[in-house]
C-alpha cells in the first residue's frame, strides 16, 4: 500500500489552453500533489472565510442586541429621572403646603392665648443645590410623613383647646343684655347710702332683653326682694346672671337658653323709678362688677 500511494502521489495532470482565434496550444503539467495541496488550500480558505463571516454576523448581531439593550435602558432612565423630578415637584408642592399648615396652626394658637402676631418677616435662603434622587426623595417623603402625623396630632389638641375655650366662651357672660342708656354703675351711690350690686340699663317698656351666655334657667317670675319680675340664669362653673324689673317673661324655670335669647322684656316693677333693666352677676353666690363682662 505505501508503493502505491508513493506511485499515485507522483502522479501528473496535463491541462491544456486552447485558444478560440486559433494560436499556440499551452499545457499546464500539475502534480496531483499541487492538486490536493491547492484543493485544501481552497477548502481550508472557504472555512475560514465562511466561519469569519459567521463571526462577523454572529458579532454583529450581538452588538445590535447589546445597543438596543442600551437604548432601551436609558429611555428608561430617562423616563425614571422625569419621575423623579415630578415626584419632587409634588414632594416640594406637600413641603409648602405643610410650611403653610404651620403658619396657620402658629396663628390659631396666638389667636387662642391671645399673644400677638406682629413678628418680623425673614426668609433668607441659600446652600449647596443637590439634585432630587431616590435616596433623597425618599427621605424627604419620610420626612413630610412623619410631619403629617405630628401636625395632626397638634391640630387635633388644638381644637380640642379651642372647642373647650368655646364652651367656655358661651358660658360666660360677655354681651350687654339690652339696648339702652346706663343709669346706674356698680358700686356705692345717692352720696354713699346706698350700695348697687349690678348696672342699670334704662330703654323703653317692652325693650327685649337677651341672655348675656348660655344657661339654665333657674328662677322665673316675681321676686320679693325688690327685683320685681325676675329672670335668674345659671351658666355653669358659678356664674349667675339677674335679669330684673321685667314687664314680661320669656322663658321658664328650667330652659335652656343660648347667648343673645330674648328672655323678658324691659319694664319697672319691684323697686323701680321708671323702665329699665337691673343687670346683675354673681360668682359663687357673691355679686360682682358686671362691667368685667361686658
């Protein structure tokens, strides 16, 4: 077998060109050796060449996939940094609104202990200017959360305060019981003999007259004692208020009346010169100057 390899690899193809205007015939001697070294070459050129192109392809492929990868992940950035900046335009929006909420809630709280509310105005600003992220978009979120609860806990005690002082505010004794001219203050007079627990308020007959506060009525009709027709309203925490000399009687023992009621009108009975109203507060049983309440 090796003779015979040896005979057929000394083998020799003759390759003839024939022109077809006529002219010399030229041979081409080719060894079978140059034959199958030129046939590998080719095969081995034709693999390389369609492996590189598969490459290339392959490669190409690739780096479209990887740059639409790419495109895509920052059309996504692009559309989570245009959230970001709304989300903190409205997490700014919120901030200005709970810095409102403050201002407002310092006013009702100086309204309520009546402090006064005249106070310089500043409002410098400045520092380095970082731009809004997750991070600090979610701090500021937090932030405003935690705010939000404070505030509400703050403006509910507040108006607990406030429905408190104004349940006390109804029950007190702050408006004059009745159009009219005042006759007689508080206090000693006619040169001293005689001393005058409430203030007099002199109008016509039949003038109304009104609850200075919120009560309960406790006396209704006619009093001995020199007040004539008497009106007695009891407003809590030990405030009384006389209404005397009435011409008529509005209410009853036992009604409940809110400030600014009609209770009685205006007359002169009992120990009266002429047509008026005797004001009268007592605290704890004890008279006092109803000019504190008026």
């Amino acid at each position: 077998m090796n003779k015979n390899a040896q005979k057929s690899d000394k083998r020799e193809y003759t390759l003839k060109i024939i022109p077809h205007q006529g002219g010399d015939v030229r041979s081409l001697r080719l060894p079978m050796r140059t034959i199958k070294y030129g046939v590998a070459t080719i095969c081995t050129s034709a693999i390389l060449f369609v492996g590189a192109f598969c490459y290339s392809t392959y490669n190409a492929s690739l780096i479209q996939k990887d740059q639409a990868e790419l495109d895509e992940l920052r059309q996504v950035n692009n559309i989570q940094q245009t959230q970001i900046l709304q989300l903190a335009k409205k997490a700014a929006n919120l901030q200005e609104d709970m810095n409102k909420l403050d201002e407002l809630e310092g006013e009702l709280r100086q309204l309520t202990t009546g402090a006064g509310t005249d106070k310089p105005v500043h409002d410098g600003q400045g520092g380095p200017g970082i731009k809004p992220n997750v991070e600090n978009l979610n701090e500021t979120l937090n932030s405003l959360e935690q705010n939000i609860k404070i505030r509400r806990a703050n403006l509910e005690n507040l108006k607990a305060s406030l429905v408190t002082q104004q349940a006390k505010i109804a029950v007190t004794p702050s408006i004059w019981p009745t159009n009219g001219e005042v006759s007689s203050r508080y206090g000693l007079r006619w040169g001293g003999s005689d001393f005058h627990p409430g203030i007099d308020i002199a109008a016509d007959i039949g003038t109304p007259i009104v609850a200075t506060a919120d009560g309960v009525v406790v006396e209704s009709g006619w009093n001995s004692g020199g007040y004539g027709n008497l009106v007695e309203i009891d407003h809590g925490n030990g405030i009384h208020t006389l209404y005397g000399h009435n011409s008529q009687l509005a209410v009853s023992v036992g009604t409940a009346v809110k400030k600014g009621q009609v209770i009685s009108y205006m007359g002169s009975t009992g120990f009266s010169t002429g047509p008026h109203v005797h004001y009268e507060v007592r605290v704890n049983g004890k008279a006092v100057n109803p000019d504190r309440y008026l």
